[in-house]
C-alpha cells in the first residue's frame, strides 16, 4: 500500500518529458543509442535528441529494462500483476505483454535470437533460467551457487555470476566446452557486454565498491571509475554510462521481503545520479611493427670486408718483413672489394 501511494504521488509531480532524470536505475542501451531506465518504479527511455519519455507508468514496480535486438521493444520485470514476472512493452506504445508467470522473475538478458535469459527466485535460491521464443522454459546450468545478473552479446555470447561467501565469480558460457571463470571479486554485480563482445563491465565492492572492464578471457581488469554505479557500454564502445547504485542496505537480515515497503525501497532508491566516462584503452591496442630503418647491403658488405681487411693487415703483414707480401695483399683487397 505505501508503494502504491508513493508511485501515485510521484507520477503527479513528474512531467510527461524531461531533460534531467534523477533517481535512475539499470541502464541499458539500444542498438540506435535510445537509453532505457527505471525510476520511480517507471520505465523511461531517453531518445536519441536526448529528451526522457515515459514508457510505463502505474502504481506498481516496473524494474530491469533489457531491449530487444532490433531495438522495438524492452522485456523487464514488474509486479504489476502478483509478484515479479518478466513483461514485454513496444516503444511505439501498447499494452506490456506478459511473459513468466513468476512469482519472482527479474534481471532479464535478450539474446540477438530471441530467447530471454532471466533469474527464477530470491537470493540464494536465484537460478538462471531461459524462455525460450516459442515459450517454453528450463534452467540453463546445474549450479548449487546463487546465480544472478545474466548477459548476453550482441554476438550471442552468454555471462552471468554466481556468489558463495560473499564472493561473486563472473563466468562466461562458450560455444563449446565448460563455462569459463574470469573473474572472482566480493559484490561483483551487474555483468555488461563491450559492443563488439571482447570485453565486459562490473561492479565489485572490494577493495572498494567501482566499475571494472575485463577482457572475455579475464587476462586483465581495468579500474574505470570508483564510483559505486551500474555500467552500460555506448554503441559506439568508446562511452560508458554509469549510474550510481544505491548504498548498502545495512540492516539486511537475508530476507528480501522482511519490510512491508521493500518494493517502495526499490522504487525510490536513493542516488540514482548518472555520469559518461572513456572506455579504457584495451592493453596492446593500436599495437604495431616498427619498420627498421633501411639497410644498404652494398655498403654494409663493403664496410665488413675493410673491417676484415684492416684486421688481417694488422695480424700479419704489418712488419718491415711482410713488404713484398702486403703488395700481394693489397691487390686482392682492390680486386675483389
């Protein structure tokens, strides 16, 4: 009910476009640039000329905006009808169109065919799941491990994290073979794909709570802003948009609905503030030969065959004795130099 009554009040005091949006949370980028939003328990969507424009509204909580990609349509989650399930909206407008029946399915990933990877359940019992595009459903691996925030390339290429004592480990799924560790931090959260699927971006908590980048193969990690914010990669790959996470709940008791308005927490988060920072420089890039300088092989030999000859000259036909020899000498310099 406080939910409910905060939403209402805050869609009455918020224009239908806007320049600044404060208060945002999980960003992420269409293929066009377009940039989609929650806030407020609303999804926004900033075009391209850079104005925000609602895309839901309502009393209830609409979270973890992922586009499609082609760029038409955003799959999130929201509890607009029983707890959270996934739910698809096109930005031309419409009613969302459910997806999951739920009760508790949230952080979406679209694959560029169509099936959305999400996470079935709470915390420690959060599970990667798939729908696939003619509906049907099943887990995608068989962990023990908490797992959260799937992720998927524009190249097809699938991360998601699981989490044991605190400690996150990213793992990337390959074409063949067992999925890859890459990167073991405390709070790693939020997994986001480069343009190009060489690299990803994340947020840890430790040693402080920053945005990292790291190769797909995990063989370096590139501290790219110490501000504790969820990362999204700019089509173009050069830009990263960062938006500030909300501080850590310190009252935490390991049950995500032990408060009456945990939803109204999760609506109306505080911070929320947004910055763009440079993508880091991969380690080698624009790495190229050095031609040498060029070489005159005539003169070279010619240089070498005086150093010989001088040497000779010295060792054996220096003295008063080697006169009628060094004559000999000298004319094979002459002739074959």
């Amino acid at each position: 009910m406080i939910a409910c009554v905060l939403a209402l009040a805050v869609l009455l005091q918020v224009p239908g476009d806007s320049t600044a949006l404060a208060g945002a949370r999980n960003p992420a980028y269409a293929p066009n640039g377009q940039v989609a939003v929650s806030r407020h328990g609303n999804l926004w969507v900033r075009q391209t000329d850079g104005r925000w424009t609602a895309l839901t509204r309502g009393s209830f909580v609409d979270r973890e905006p992922a586009w499609t990609a082609h760029g038409d349509s955003v799959v999130f989650s929201s509890n607009r009808d029983d707890g959270f399930s996934l739910w698809v909206v096109g930005t031309a407008g419409g009613d969302p169109v459910r997806l999951t029946n739920g009760p508790a399915d949230g952080e979406p990933a679209v694959a560029p065919d169509g099936r959305v990877y999400f996470i079935r359940g709470l915390t420690t019992v959060g599970r990667l799941w798939v729908r696939n595009a003619d509906g049907t459903e099943h887990r995608v691996t068989d962990n023990a491990d908490a797992e959260s925030w799937p992720a998927v390339s524009r190249q097809g290429t699938l991360a998601y994290v699981t989490t044991r004592d605190d400690t996150g480990h990213l793992h990337v799924r390959g074409d063949a073979g067992p999925d890859r560790t890459i990167v073991n931090a405390r709070g790693l959260a939020g997994p986001a794909w480069s343009p190009d699927g060489s690299r990803l971006a994340y947020t840890a908590s430790a040693p402080r709570a920053s945005v990292y980048v790291t190769s797909v193969d995990g063989a370096y990690t590139t501290l790219v802003s110490s501000e504790n914010a969820e990362a999204a990669w700019n089509p173009d790959g050069a830009h990263l948009l960062l938006v500030e996470r909300p501080p850590p709940d310190v009252a935490y008791n390991g049950d995500p609905n032990r408060l009456g308005d945990r939803d109204a927490y999760d609506a109306f988060p505080p911070g929320g503030r947004m910055w763009t920072v440079d993508a880091p420089v991969p380690p080698d890039a624009g790495l190229a030969p050095v031609p040498p300088a060029p070489v005159n092989r005539a003169e070279r030999n010619a240089e070498t065959f005086d150093r010989f000859f001088a040497r000779q000259t010295a060792l054996y036909y220096s003295g008063s004795s080697a006169a009628a020899r060094r004559t000999q000498w000298d004319a094979l310099r002459s002739r074959f130099r």
